[in-house]
C-alpha cells in the first residue's frame, strides 16, 4: 500500500516526513514530489512501509494531525488508474470542492 499525505507544510523535508512515519515502522519509500516548472514542493507526498499493518495504524492515528502548523490529511493512496490522471499514484481527488 501506498500513503498519501497531503497538506504538507511546504518546509517540510524527506527526512522529516520519514522521521514522523518510521514511529509507526519500518518506511521503504517516500517521494516528495516538486513541480516542474517551478521546482518548489507541491504540499504532498508519498509513503510506503514494510508492512501494511503499520501503514494503516499511521493513518489512523496520524490523520487529521497538525503538523508544521498544518493539518494534515493521510490516506491511502489510489492508483492512478483509478482515477482520473492515470499512472502512478494520486490521493484519490483534484482537491478543489465537489464531492
């Protein structure tokens, strides 16, 4: 399984996120994405652990959490073939309203 944590404080850094989620276990992957264009974080990122029962207890207990002066929003992350962008992984939604 893949995590998705989205709002992220534009300060906050790999190691960090890392150092948040490795209370929880073993972290294989985290991907921190930055924009093309600009090259600045965009405010989310991606985390993946050894075990999928320690990903889920990390959701549980971390979302909703204020971290770095954010509340941040932690589920799991859906292909994106689920979706609507295709490829890779997405956090479910464009974000903006709606349903």
């Amino acid at each position: 399984m893949t995590i998705y944590i989205g709002n992220l404080s534009f300060d906050a850094e790999r190691e960090d996120i890392i150092g948040v989620f490795s209370a929880y276990g073993e972290v294989t992957n985290c991907k921190l994405p930055l924009d093309r264009e600009t090259g600045r974080k965009r405010g989310f990122a991606f985390i993946e652990m050894l075990d999928d029962a320690q990903e889920q207890k990390a959701i549980d207990d971390l979302q909703d959490v204020e971290w770095m002066g954010r509340s941040i929003r932690v589920t799991k992350a859906l292909p994106r073939n689920q979706s609507r962008n295709g490829g890779g992984y997405s956090n479910g939604g464009s974000g903006r309203g709606g349903n």
